[in-house]
C-alpha cells in the first residue's frame, strides 16, 4: 500500500518542503512505500532548494485519483493467441477465475476466454489443439483502458454481469485483468496532509483516499474520520518547524540536507521570522536545523530570494495561480492570491495585465472577488489589487495608492492579516 504525502495545491515552498522532510521522516519510522509528491507544479523557488542540496525533489502529480492500472490484478495470467485450446484452458483452469483476457501475437487484446462460449465446441467434438485465437472467444465485455477514473467507470462495471474487464492501453494493447471484486477493496493508497487539512484545497482525488496523518498550521476544517489518525497542528509559523518537531520527538536526527529543507520552509513561510506568524518555536527549531545543515538561516533565505519571481519568469495568469487560494464565506466565492517581489517596480509594471488577468479569471471561475495581494518581504509590506465585488473593497480599511493598488503597509501575512480583514469586510 503506498502513501503519498501532500501538500496544498498551488504548493507553495513550505508545502513542498514539509511533504518532502516528512516522508523522509515517516519512511525511518517503518512506512515502508512512501512518497511525497506536489499538488501541480512544482515551484522555482522548491527547485532551487532540491537542487542546493543535490537532492532528487519530489514528483508533481496533477491528481490521486485511483485509476484502473492501479486496481488490475497483476498475479492474473494472460492467454497468447497461438496457444492450443487446452492448454489455454489448463492455464484458465489453474488460475481458478471463470475468464481470461486473450491477446495476440502483438499484445493486441482479442477476445475473453470463457467456457461458456466454447459449449458448440465440444458438441462438435472439435479438436482442441486448435489455436485459441481461432475459437470461439467472449467479445462483448467492458474494455476499460489502464487510465480510466475508477470514479468515472465503477457505476457501468458494477451493472456489468462480467466479473472479468480486459484492461488496454491506448493502442488496444493487453495491460491485464480487472476483477469485480476490486470495487468492493479499499483503495490502494494512504494520504498524509501536510500544510493544509481542507479537501478542497488538497491535490485532486484525495477525497476518494483515507487520509492516515495531518501535520499543519492553518485553521482546522478537516471531515470526521473513520478510523483514529495522528493530527500534528500548532499555530506556529511554518508547517517545516512542526515536522522538526516530529524529528525530535522521535528521537531522529535529520540528513543535512533535510535540515537545510527544512530550514528553507521556514524561512519561506515566515519571511525570515518578519512575518507576524512567526513564533519563538520557529527560532529555536531553525536554531537547531541550522546546526545539523552546517548553512545559516539567512544564507538560504538569500538563496531563496535570488530566485527569479513569478512576475518576470511567468504570464500574468500563471503568476496569479501559482499561489492561489479559493475560499467559500458568507454565501460569496472568492480567491486571494499572494505574490512575493521584492522589487515593488516590476509589480508597477505588470498592475495592467495583473488586472486584466484577474477580471478574466473572475469571469471564468464565476467568482465574487479575487484579490491579489503583493508582498515585498524586504521591505514588510503589501499592495493589493482586487476585482469583482466593489461592497468589499470598498468595506476593506485600507487606502488606495496613485497606481490604483490598496497599500498594506506592515501587511505580510495573507492567513493571519489580510483574510480577517476581508470576512470583517463581508460581515
Ligand atoms: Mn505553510
């Protein structure tokens, strides 16, 4: 069974840090096939640090949704087409199911074997050294294709009276067999949550897998569970302090290079300890973490900092999305993005096409509002642009500048600063 651990989606470096630093942890404690993965992209600023540390990174995946190849029965045997008859029904026989898939000579998927359809045969007395391909095979059963949504096919298979799905590739190439049975099983993976517990802002498909462990700093919006989980959450200022934590308490001694993973999601997440999420916990266990990784808090930062922004290396839309998150209160949907940029005139520049990608997106996405909110770490300040929902805007306290963005001067923190002064604006 493989668990994959996850941050949220539009990761941001602290997710894809503490996914990282926390499988690795997970995988010394006994969780044998583990993983961390990226919901999506994986950031520059994430790249940079993997590839400081000379460290493989994590795999981006779009979704976890549980796909047929992932439910086949590997153990099933497959029936080559040249293969006589009875030997085919010898191997049909051992293998205790009722039909088997049939493929030809170029893994072509031809037809079921199942006895039922080879009745005429034996009336007939026919010789059964005759090829099986060449016999009479079952062709009406649902093909399903190795990518398929279980999701998407469950409800047609279910009503199906086949227990056996031949499953292909694109090409119509044999992967396997699906059983029936496999839809009453759990599936097959395990989630970990790391910075996030709300499904909705969690990796596609992660609704449909149980999630074993939770390791976050935001506000708790999580389902009822069904079995007991480990839920790790603290309000401290990076989701990379609290697995460091789990190091400690486990009595484990990060890699040097996983201090200095770690060290990077707090510096991130934190600003460097200037954001007012920042706590004395985040301090003392950086203070720690830099010990292990032999390299400074600030060295990191600066590398991180160095990183090109999401403003000169990307459009408008994607710079927005990059950090993006949704959020459904007081009856509107809205979504509040957050850009770092340290150089305050390159946002000067791009406020035109930033807009403009912002009114498109509200249009698209049937949004309320979006807010995008720029953050200069240097300096501790922000400046924000919004479209849709003049009522809010307006209700915010903020003063607009001569360029058309609000100025949030002492504003670093989306979460802990700018959100609570929206949902006041809504109420
Ligand atoms: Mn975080």
């Amino acid at each position: 069974m493989k668990t994959y651990v996850c941050g949220h989606r539009n990761p941001d470096t602290d997710s894809v840090m503490s996914a990282y630093a926390l499988a690795d942890l997970r995988r010394r404690t006994g969780v044998a096939d583990i993983e961390a993965i990226c919901a999506g992209r994986v950031p520059e600023k994430a790249k940079w640090v993997f590839d400081h540390f000379q460290l493989p990174g994590v795999k981006a995946k779009r979704d976890v949704y549980v796909r047929v190849s992932d439910l086949m029965d590997a153990s099933l045997p497959t029936i080559d087409a040249r293969l006589p008859l009875v030997d085919a029904l010898r191997t049909l026989e051992a293998s205790g199911e009722s039909s088997l898939p049939v493929k030809d000579a170029n893994g072509q998927f031809v037809g079921m074997l199942s006895p039922a359809k080879l009745l005429s045969l034996f009336i007939a007395k026919s010789d059964l050294a005759m090829p099986v391909g060449e016999a009479p095979l079952h062709h009406c059963s649902q093909t399903l294709l190795g990518t398929d949504r279980i999701h998407d096919i469950r409800k047609a298979a279910l009503q199906n009276p086949h227990n056996h799905f031949p499953v292909v590739d694109e090409s119509g190439r044999l992967l396997g067999t699906l059983l029936k049975r496999a839809f009453a099983e759990e599936p097959p993976f395990r989630m970990i949550l790391v910075d996030h517990n709300e499904t909705a802002q969690g990796i596609p498909g992660l609704e449909e897998i149980p999630v074993v462990e939770v390791v976050d700093h935001h506000r708790i919006s999580f389902a009822a569970t069904k079995d007991p989980i480990k839920y790790t959450a603290d309000v401290v200022g990076s989701t990379c302090t609290l697995v460091a934590r789990l190091y400690r308490a486990a009595g484990e001694r990060p890699t040097r290079e996983t201090a200095g993973v770690l060290i990077a999601g707090i510096v991130a997440d934190t600003l460097l300890f200037q954001s007012p999420t920042a706590t004395e916990g985040d301090r003392s266990i950086c203070a720690w973490l830099e010990k292990i990784c032999g390299e400074s808090a600030v060295s990191i930062f600066e590398g991180l900092s160095a990183v090109a922004s999401p403003l000169t290396s990307m459009t408008a839309e994607q710079a927005i999305a990059s950090d993006a998150k949704a959020y459904a209160e007081g009856g509107l949907k809205f979504v509040v993005a957050q850009i770092e940029e340290s150089n305050m005139g390159v946002f000067y520049r791009h406020i035109d096409d930033l807009t403009k990608a912002m009114d498109a997106m509200v249009a698209r996405d049937k949004l309320d509002f979006m807010a995008l909110m720029v953050t200069d770490p240097v300096r501790g300040n922000s400046e924000l642009l919004f479209s849709g929902a003049e009522s809010v805007s307006r209700a915010l306290p903020y003063r607009r500048g001569e360029r058309g963005s609000w100025l949030l001067p002492g504003v670093l923190s989306r979460k802990k600063q700018l959100l609570p002064e929206i949902l006041a604006a809504l109420a």
